[in-house]
C-alpha cells in the first residue's frame, strides 16, 4: 500500500477526506511554457527603440501592443 492511500484510509475518520485525498485539477495548476514569450517581448523591446531612434520615431507607438501582448503572455496573465 502506497502512502497516499494510507493517509487517505487515516483521514477518511476525520472527513478530511474530500479535501486533502481528492485529486483536485485546476486551471492553475498547469504549467504553460512562456520561454518563446520572453523571446518575443525581449524582440519587440528592441524593435520598440529600432523604430524610436530611427527617422520614423513617430511610429513607435504602433510597437507598444505587441510589448505589452507579449510580457503579459510570458507572465501568464493571459
């Protein structure tokens, strides 16, 4: 008998057992790989003052959705 089912045979006389021997899945609980985000919003930061310092520094504001789309996508906001 494995660990987790001796806790949960000693907890069940608790009514613990819903709570803490449950296998719980939650939408958190997934891990979602954000490295080619990172990339991305590191790129478009560049691009972002590319575009600042060049002759069409005007334009740099149609840069800043895709900073700010990307940093909260590798921090998993979205």
């Amino acid at each position: 008998m494995g660990m987790a089912k001796f806790y949960c045979k000693k907890m069940k006389w608790l009514n613990l057992l819903p709570y803490i021997c449950k296998k719980q899945i939650k939408m958190e609980s997934t891990k979602k790989n954000t490295g080619l985000f990172w990339i991305l919003f590191l790129l478009s930061v560049a691009g972002f003052f590319a575009v600042l310092y060049s002759p069409l520094g005007a334009y740099c504001s149609m840069v800043l959705p895709f900073n700010f789309t990307f940093f909260a996508k590798a921090l998993d906001l979205m």
